[in-house]
C-alpha cells in the first residue's frame, strides 16, 4: 500500500463551540492538529502519497500543511462540498487513488505503530480495536477474522470489538459508496455481495475526541511522548522539571515553575511566577500573567490569561482574554451531556474569542461558546451559547 | 527554502532545468544558476536574478547533464557569488543545495587551511571543496565521504566534469527522482518535473542516490535498498499553492500565522531591548517607499504619531529622490519587501550621503535595502510569488507596531489595551478569512462596474488608498482611494449609481465625521459599500452592501480591514476572470526607476 486518503472534511458537531470555526481533524493537541499525527503515522510506515479529503473550512488545512513537504509527505487536496458522510467523503477522491489505498479518519488520534503492518496488508480489511465503552463507536461483528457486519452505536454492544474508521481498500469500493453515505454501510453491502472483508486488530493507540472534555484525555495521551526542547529565553530562577518543550521566541520570566510533560508554543510570554503542572499544552503567542496556575489543561494560540488565576482541567480556546483571579477550579460534574454521563472532572471548556473580566468564577464544567463576553466578579455556569453576554 | 533540479538524458539540459526552475520559484527567487556539463567542463551560469531573466543570459548549451538551483537567502545575500551552483577550486564539481549546514564554520577555517579557496559567503561551498578533497576517482565515494562530515540538513545534486552520472542526497531536505524515457530528473519536490515525468521516487532520510540517464540506484548508510516508484495523477499546480485556486489566496489565508511568526521574531528582543531597533527616540523619522509598501508608510505615520505625539513624515521614494530634503537629525525608515526596489534603493543612498540613519523594513534576508541600511527589521512574510502584495503588507504593519509599541507615551491601562489587542490580532484576522461569504457577495456585485471609489479617514486612509490600488492591479477596476474629506473637492463630480463607493468606517474618532460623508455619497445616488464593526447599526442602516468586520482596538483596524479589502479585490478579480497573480504589465520587484 504506498497511498492513503485521509477523511479531514468533516465539522464534529458534538465538539462545539471547539468545531465552529475549524474542522474537527484540526483541534490542536500539545500545539499540532490532530491531523498531522494521523499524516506522521502513515510517514512513519512510508506511505507518503496521502489524498486529504477537505470540506468545512479546508483552508484552515491548506494553510497548515501546504503541499506536505515539512512533513515529509505528498499532499493532493480533494474538496467535499456538503459533508453528507464518510462514504461519500470518500467517493470525491475517486480520481485521485491508485489501485489499493488506505482509508483514515484525520480526526482520530494514533500514533506510527497503530497502523504497522495494516500498511501491508490484502485489501478489503479493516482495522478494530478493543475498547471499555464500545456503545459509542462503530461495533463490528466476527466470525473467525471476517467481518459479519458492522453495526453503528448499538443499543446492546454484543462485541467490544469496535471499527478505528481505518481501511484498506481496492478501487472495488467507489462501487458501493455511491448508494449510501457513510463507510460502514458500504462495507455491509459489500459484504451482502459476497465480498471478503477480513477485521485486523491493533494494540497501539486509537483515541476519538467526541465531546468537547475529550480533548483532554487526548492531550494527556500526546505529552506522554512529546521530546523536550528549548527554542526560547529562560528567565534566572525558573524551574522545569519533567519534559518541558518550549517554542522559539518564548520568554519565561523569572520564578516560574513548570512541570512536565508540558508543551509551550512560539512566541509567548510566561511569569513571572507562573505555575504550569503537568499535561498543560500552551499555544503561540499567549500570555500567562504572575501568580497564575494552570494543570491539566489545553490553552489555544493568542489567549491571554490575567495575573492570580487558577486553571484546571480545562480548555480555553485561541483569542480568549481572561481577566485576572479567574477562578476555573475542576471537580466531578455528573451532568449528562447527549444523554451520556461525563466521566472526568473538568474546569472550563471555553470557546474561542472570549473576554472574561476580573474575578470571573466558573463552576466545574461550565462550557462557554464562542465569543461570550462575562464581566467581572460574574459566577458562570451551566452552558452558554455563542457571542452570549453576561453583564 | 531553496529549491533544486537535476537533469541527465539525451535532450539539451539547459532549458529543461530552467523550465523546471520556474515552477521551483515559489521556493525562493533572490538568484538562481545552472551548471551544464559540456565535453570535459562545466559551464555554470548563475545571477542575483529570476529565473526569467537569467534564462535570457544563457547560451543554448549542447550538454545534456545538467543541475540547477533557485534561491532564498539563509546564508550570505544574494548576490552572483553566493548563488548556486557552488563548485570547487578546480570548477570541475559543482553542487546545488537546499538547506542549511550548521557546522559550515569550522568546516570552512579547515578547507581554508587545507589549502582550498572559498569565494562565498555560503554554508553550501563547504560540500564542493569536501567532495573535491575526498576524490580520486570515485564520485559517489567521495560525496558519501563528504557528506560524513557535514551536520545540519540538505538535500544535494552533484555533477562533475569526468561523470556522467549525478549524484543526489537528502537528510531533512525534500528531494524526489522523476523517471523518464532514457531520461531522469532530480528535484526538490514532484511539481517541478510533472511536465516530463509522472513516475516518481520518494527519496528517504539519510538515501543517497546515483542518477544516470537509464538507471536509478539508491543507497542508504552504503547499503543498496529498493525506493518504489509512485505514479503521479495530479497536475502541477495543486501542490504548490497548496489547494488553492491562486498564490494570491494562499497568501492572504497564510496572514494569520505570518503575524504570529513576526511576533515570535520580534517578542524577545523587543521587549528585552526594545529601543536598540531605531535608536533611542523616533522624533524627526521620515519614512520612505514605493507602491503597497508605502501605504504601509503612511499607516506607519498615523501610528508612531498617536502613540508617541512627534510629527512623522511619510513619502514616496520616487518622489523625494527629486525634490526631498533631509535635516541632519532625521532619522529614516525605508520599506520594502523584495529590498531590491530602485527608487527605494536610490532614496537610501542619498539618505546615507546626507548623514542620515538608515533602518530597513524588508521580506528578503540579505537583499540591498538589508545592506545598505544601519539596521534591519526583517518581516517574516516568507516568498511571496502573487504580483499583488498582501500578506508582506500586513508584515510591514506588525513591525510597524512593535517598532512603535516601546516609545508610545501612553498610560498603563492603554498600553496594556494595546499589547492585549495586538495579540488578538491573528484570531481577529482568522474570523475575516472565516467569514468571507458576505464579501464574496459584495466582490460579485462590484464587479459589474468599470469604477469604484474607496473613503475613509484617519488612519484608515491609506487603506482606502491600498484597498483601491488592489482592487485597480489585479481586477482592472478604475479604483480611486479617496480621504472621505477631499471628496466634495472634485470627485462629487463623478459620483452616480454607475460609480460605487467602497466606505472603510470602524467607530473610532472618525466615525461621525464618516456617517456624514456616507450621507453626501447616498445623496448622489451611488451605491455604497461599508466596512463596519459588528453590531454597527447607524452605518448599516445607510449602505447598500455590509461587510460587517471584528471589533479591535482603533489603531489595529487597519491590519483588519485591508485583509478584507484584499478578499473583495480579489474574488472581484476572480469574478472577471483575471489573471490574479501575474496581472498584465506588472513586475513583483520593481528595479527599475
């Protein structure tokens, strides 16, 4: 297999207000689009002619990736107007494959080792993982290494087998993606057919952010690997401790202390006497003021967060100014988000281009929209659509 | 980034590898060269020019092997010396490379001891003298010999006299094999060959491979290994402007991130030692350049004038080149982004002969401007290949503002304002990329019309005067750019429902005085344009189109409002069917007066 195409069309509705204006396959983990994992992995197996199927917002992937060359990688872009479905995702990029390919989500987390060996493999396959929760995936259905069927987020699991949305596949495909929307669909059609189509399984990691807090626990999983670095000023009397990567152009001022894994963008400005703990990934060009403490959380590109804050288990997307003595402290929020019960403690999940006055208090797992503004000494909590005032 | 070709096969090499070169360009274009091998010898051509023009310079050559190299300058200013191929003291192996050696230093003192002769002031000239060093007799053993001593990345083609074979090798540098018929091609990425060959061969880290004109082998760490052939289906110009539809969309859509890579130039330094940039003061500066870069100039005046209170002069270089006087205490700025601009460069030398202190805002590393000028600000813009300047524009104004920022004579809380606003700056410009669908819908509808006039005051002025100098260059609009004041002296005249009016209107201190303004342009019946805040309801309410914009400190609106203004030019352009980046009887770079 020397091609793959990479579905990155696609808006990821349950992530808002973090999909409104970006693509789903471009939410940034330790200061990378998720997207660009899913292309260092195919890398990292030497399949480096990779067709990017873009839709919602595909300049944003234009801008990023380019012609693949920083990378490593030959990009062709094939545009998908409406986003009807995988299948038909997949069907605009017809013209653009080869006789067998590879088929990937750009908005699931894996790493080189997900996928060796699949690179190999005969096509018509897919590959399955095991999971804890397969209620909220794609459960696929065996007999011996064939698949019987694959059957979307059933009532009852029957198997915790379920589909990681990545295939190989010959041109035999764009014969069934005409008639349906989505992949799985067209896989049972083919399967009704008389096609084979064997499931192979992976052990290295597969991980789908579906709800905004997921970013979290994906976050968590990238700074595990990330390799420290300085391209910046460390300021006397800073202390890191742990794998700290810190971007060009980034100053960290005096009595900071900074634990990692965490990951620092470009050209930002942090201190002095600012706490960053451990699984934090920081944007470019942000600032953190004095006597702030941020853990566990994912801070977007251009936020600026005032003096005197706390910050955990949180996400603050790019361009939010934030006050100071913004209060954003985590606890187990039990609320049930689409019917489905949140397992981790979380802070704040806050949308882009937000402007929070001093001494703004969120309650655990608040999710503000974009563009909210809140003034200062407001409590906030609950969920607060778009460009929502709080005066 | 550079980028480089390799040719061997039974065909003339020279307009082969400067037809591939042109489509290199987007790669670097401060100078480029060819070497062709001919009989026992090289002949190497090579300028501080486009490829355009030194294609003029060379002679039809009857070789058949060749290499050659299109430049953006790292190490060393462009220049003829500097420009590739580099060869060695024999001038019997050249080499043409992308990327940057990290230990050239040393290696340089060490050849110079050995007895080798460096001209350049480039990392690259170390590689010739190294294969030279190592070689007797056997090519391929000596650049992997060669290449044992280097550190740092590259992607190399090297052609020697006795040889006909080239030799490639890539370590963090792009460089693929395109496979014709008796014929092979080497380059820095697939594009460049797509015209003569659509099977290709990804080089991998750390491969170095022999290229004659009907074999191709690879080896890595010495070893033989088997590097598959991929066959090409798409077309050249996907790759290179990266999806879109011309470079001059792909540059306004990189504006958002190259304003963060302007701060991260700048944030350090800056902010640790921010008044080393122009010395101690800005009083007496004058500001000079030519075309967009001189719009920039004036935004430049309205920002170092409010911010630190002293009188600023901006002019046209071609114009104080005549009539221009200095006094001794002025301190210039001279601004342009290819740093090649004659009448800018003519501006600068007179300037220099009058004693005056020379800062340079330039895109290009090591260009003309950089040297002549006592200090340089680099923008981090990055080649821009689109005729129509707009992602260099919005560069010059970010440096414009840092340059500012540390002399402003404001209290704390605005300057707190002002530091917090210019960092929201690419976020804000990202939300106008976002929603560009209501100005694609104003650009189809002034594309109906054969003239347009752009108001506004302030320091929105000269984007009035940049918005119609887009909209005039690449959509053949009649484009005026007006101060909203002036109208009533003259253009009144023209007004009519035949001659829209493009009105640029944040509410800063100028706003009443522009809904009045607005008001004289309806009463004359043209359509109106607007450009406003969101949530701007008065203006809203008069205009026949709304571009409604995000809301950012005063000062900042101009960055905001000339990214708009360059989208409504260009799906303008688009509408009409225009040649979008290479418009009719226009030149990127001026270097003629």
């Amino acid at each position: 297999m020397k091609q793959a195409v990479i579905l990155a069309a696609g808006e990821g509705q349950r992530l808002r207000p973090f999909t409104v204006n970006r693509p789903k396959a471009m939410l940034s983990l330790a200061d990378k689009p998720i997207l660009q994992y899913v292309i260092e992995a195919l890398a990292g197996n030497g399949i480096r002619n990779i067709v990017l199927v873009v839709g919602y917002r595909k300049e944003q992937v234009y801008d990023y990736f380019g012609s693949g060359e920083k990378l490593g990688v030959e990009l062709t872009y094939v545009t998908q107007q409406n986003q009807l479905g995988t299948a038909h995702a997949l069907a605009q990029a017809k013209g653009a494959t080869d006789d067998e390919f590879l088929v990937l989500a750009g908005d699931n987390l894996i790493e080189t080792g997900t996928i060796a060996g699949f690179a190999s493999v005969k096509p018509g396959a897919v590959l399955v993982k095991k999971v804890a929760n397969p209620l909220r995936y794609g459960v696929v259905i065996l007999d011996g290494k064939r698949v019987r069927a694959i059957i979307e987020k059933p009532r009852e699991a029957g198997s915790n087998v379920v589909n990681t949305g990545i295939y190989a596949f010959s041109r035999e495909i764009f014969d069934f993606t005409a008639s349906v929307l989505d992949i799985p669909d067209a896989i049972n059609n083919m399967i009704a057919a008389g096609h084979t189509i064997n499931a192979v399984e992976t052990e290295g990691p597969w991980l789908d952010a579906i709800y905004p807090w997921d970013i979290l626990s994906l976050n968590d999983a990238v700074l595990q690997k990330v390799q420290g670095s300085s391209g910046g000023v460390i300021e006397a009397g800073v202390s890191l401790t742990g794998t700290v990567a810190i971007g060009k152009g980034t100053v960290i001022k005096s009595h900071s202390y900074i634990a990692g894994p965490v990951v620092i963008g470009e050209g930002c400005t942090i201190g002095p006497h600012a706490c960053i703990l451990p699984a934090t990934s920081i944007g470019d060009n942000v600032v953190i003021a004095p006597f702030t403490e941020i853990e566990n959380s994912v801070i977007g590109n251009d936020v600026n967060i005032g003096p005197g804050g706390l910050i955990q288990d949180s996400v603050i997307d790019q361009g939010c100014v934030i006050k100071g003595h913004f209060n954003a402290c985590s606890d187990h929020n039990p609320n049930l988000a689409n019917g489905e019960a949140r397992e981790t403690s979380i802070g704040v999940i806050l949308g882009e281009g937000c402007r929070l006055g001093n001494n703004v208090v969120a309650q655990p797992g608040v999710i503000v929209g974009n563009y909210c503004q809140v003034q200062a000494f407001k409590l906030i909590s609950g969920t607060l659509p778009d460009r929502s005032l709080v005066f | 980034m550079c980028g480089i070709i390799g040719y061997i096969g039974e065909k003339r090499a020279g307009p082969i590898l400067l037809d591939c070169l042109t489509r290199l360009e987007y790669r670097g274009y401060d100078s480029c060269g060819i070497a062709v091998k001919t009989d026992g010898s090289l002949e190497i051509y090579k300028d501080a020019v486009r490829v355009r023009e030194l294609s003029r310079q060379v002679p039809l050559s009857e070789g058949t092997i060749g290499v050659g190299h299109t430049r953006w300058a790292t190490h060393g200013a462009p220049s003829k010396t500097n420009a590739h191929p580099h060869c060695d003291c024999s001038g019997k192996i050249a080499v043409v490379h992308n990327g940057v050696i990290t230990n050239y230093q040393p290696l340089r003192e060490r050849l110079a001891r050995e007895g080798h002769n460096l001209v350049s002031q480039t990392d690259t000239e170390v590689i010739p003298h190294l294969i030279e060093k190592y070689y007797n007799g056997d090519l391929e053993k000596a650049v992997a010999k060669a290449l044992g001593d280097i550190e740092g990345s590259y992607a190399i083609i090297v052609i020697a006299a006795g040889e006909a074979r080239l030799i490639a090798a890539r370590r963090d540098s792009p460089l693929i094999i395109g496979l014709g018929d008796r014929e092979n091609f080497i380059a820095s990425d697939v594009p460049a060959v797509l015209d003569y060959a659509n099977r290709v061969v990804y080089l991998e880290e750390g491969d170095l491979a022999v290229v004659t004109a009907d074999s191709v082998r690879v080896k890595e760490g010495g070893r033989p290994v088997k590097r598959e052939e991929n066959k090409i289906l798409w077309t050249v110009a996907d790759a290179q402007k990266a999806g879109y539809e011309h470079f001059m969309l792909k540059e306004i859509h990189e504006q958002p991130r190259v304003i963060r890579d302007t701060f991260a130039e700048y944030v350090p330094g800056a902010e640790a030692n921010g008044n080393s940039i122009a010395g101690d003061s800005l009083e007496d500066l004058l500001l000079l350049s030519c075309g967009t870069s001189y719009h920039a100039a004036l935004v430049g005046k309205y920002i170092i004038e409010e911010l630190t209170g002293s009188p600023v002069r901006a002019e046209l270089a071609s114009e104080f080149n005549y009539a221009g006087r200095v006094s001794m205490r002025n301190r210039a700025i001279v601004i342009s982004q290819s740093g090649e601009t004659a009448d800018t460069l003519k501006a600068m030398k007179k300037l220099k002969d009058e004693g005056c202190q020379v800062t340079a805002i330039t895109n290009v590393v090591g260009s003309t401007a950089s040297r002549l000028a006592d200090r340089v600000i680099y923008t981090r813009a990055g080649p821009e290949i689109s005729v129509a300047a707009t992602k260099s524009f919005t560069a010059q104004l970010i440096a414009l503002y840092r340059l500012a920022l540390p002399y402003a004579r404001v209290d704390l809380r605005r300057m707190e304002k002002l530091t917090v606003g210019l960092r929201q700056l690419p976020g804000k410009v990202q939300q106008v990329l976002d929603n560009k669908a209501a100005i694609i819908e104003c650009a189809v509808r002034l594309a109906a019309y054969e003239n347009v006039f752009y108001i506004s005051r302030g320091i929105n002025y000269p984007i009035a005067l940049e918005g119609a100098l887009k909209m005039k260059e690449i959509s053949y609009i009649h484009a005026e750019g007006y101060a909203a004041g002036e109208l009533k002296h003259g253009p009144f005249a023209l007004l009519g429902a035949d001659r829209p009016v493009v009105a640029i209107a944040p509410r800063d201190g100028t706003y009443d005085a522009m809904v009045t303004s607005i008001k004289e342009v309806k009463a004359r019946q043209s359509p109106l344009l607007a450009l406003v805040e969101e949530g701007d309801e008065v203006i809203s309410e008069l205009a026949d189109m709304v571009i409604p914009l995000p809301v950012v400190e005063p000062l900042f609106s101009p960055v905001i409002n000339s990214v708009a203004l360059q989208l409504l030019a260009y799906y303008a352009a688009s509408k009409r069917g225009c040649p979008i980046d290479f418009p009719r009887n226009l030149a990127k770079s001026v270097t003629v007066e």
